[in-house]
C-alpha cells in the first residue's frame, strides 16, 4: 500500500482543541481510518511543522479526500507528500547492462 507523509500546523482553533482534549489526536486517527486509510506513525515535532504523521493509504485519491476532509474543519492546515521507501527508489535507479 502507498506510503504518505503528512506535514501538519495546528491553527490557533486547532491547539486551543488540542489543550482541551489531548486524545482528539488519536480519534482523529480513528476518523482517517473510516476513509481506507492508516496512520502507522505519528509525532510530534519541533520547528516549521506541529507533527508528522506517516499514513497508508490505497492510493492519491483517498489521500487528498483525508487531506481534503481534515483541512476543512479549520484546526490544522496539512501538507502531504507521497513517500517511496529508499531500497524501492534504489532499485529504480538501476540500470540494466
């Protein structure tokens, strides 16, 4: 299944809902899920961006509704990106003698 890296900054409305209910993380987790999507790993991160989440997910069209869906509530604003794990990338780059 094809890996995305989701880039995410919290708006002031979204961190005020964070502080109040820090498990709304994980049920929006749960929410990605009801799309066909999973996310494998989250963190929370310093500096340009709150938190990265790594998710899979079947394919683009999925990924940019999630994106799409969690965006409009007005509570993060998401930058996505597919991702190729390396050894794939790697054997791409090989050429056939």
């Amino acid at each position: 299944m094809p890996t995305y890296v989701l880039l995410s900054n919290l708006t002031d409305e979204g961190a005020k809902a964070l502080k109040a209910n820090p498990k709304r993380l994980q049920e929006v987790n749960k929410e990605i899920e009801k799309f066909g999507a999973k996310v494998t790993a989250q963190y929370a991160v310093l500096g340009p961006y709150d938190f990265v989440s790594i998710v899979d997910c079947p394919d683009n069209e999925t990924i940019a509704r999630v994106s799409v869906e969690l965006g409009s509530r007005g509570s993060i604003r998401l930058m996505t990106l597919a991702a190729t794990p390396v050894a794939n990338f790697i054997r791409t780059l090989k050429t056939k003698d």
